[in-house]
C-alpha cells in the first residue's frame, strides 16, 4: 500500500505547531512526513535515502538507482535535527559535525537541497 500524501496546508500547520514547541508524537510525525515528502518531491531521485526514525524515510536525489539491500547513500537523524535542517535554523554541516545526522556514500551530502521549500 503507498504511503499517505500529506496535504500541504496540513503539513505546514503542524511543521508550524512543531516550531512553536509541540512535541507530541502525531504532530511531529506530521512535520517529519511532510518535510520529507516536500524534499522528495522537489528533489526526485532515488540515490539517496533519507530517513528519521521512528517517522519516515523517502528517497530522494537524482542518480543511480538502488534497488535491494542497504542503499550506498544514507542519511540518517532524529525528528528534532530533521525539522532544523528542513526549516534552515541548522544547516547541513553543523548538523554532521556534530554528530546530530549520520551520512553515508558520496551523494549524501544535502548542502544543495536544504532548507526544504515549505512556504512556512
């Protein structure tokens, strides 16, 4: 079954409640989804995955294509830095200097494609 598409306004009031401090478990999983949606949509592909668990993971980034197995190129943090790296009030290098993303394989840096395009 495919995943759920989040609209977009819905998407933006919860990235914006989540901004705002809440911290529950359906508002955050709403931003982190919506987020990820938004970043595979504007950067399509399938070289890259990107994932924050427990919420979600896309792929995204155009490339070669990874079909089974562990993919090459891996991203991989919490909701917290997600939503930070999303918005731009972290950015790409400070997040994997300080240990707060994990990446993996020569494509995985997300430089290019953050802040994601969310209109918030």
């Amino acid at each position: 079954m495919p995943s759920r598409t989040i609209d977009d306004a819905e998407g933006a009031v919860a990235l914006r409640a989540v901004l705002a401090g809440a911290t529950d478990r359906p508002t955050t999983a709403t931003a982190v989804r919506w987020t990820l949606q938004r970043l595979a949509e504007d950067v399509p592909g399938n070289s890259v995955e990107v994932r924050v668990p427990p919420f979600a993971a896309v792929q995204a980034v155009p490339g070669p294509r990874h079909t089974r197995g562990t993919p090459p190129n891996v991203v991989e943090t919490d909701a917290a830095t997600w939503i930070a790296l999303a918005t731009g009030t972290l950015t790409w290098t400070e997040a994997v200097s300080a240990a707060r993303a994990s990446a993996s394989g020569a494509r995985a840096d997300l430089t290019a494609y953050l802040p994601v395009r969310t209109g918030v």
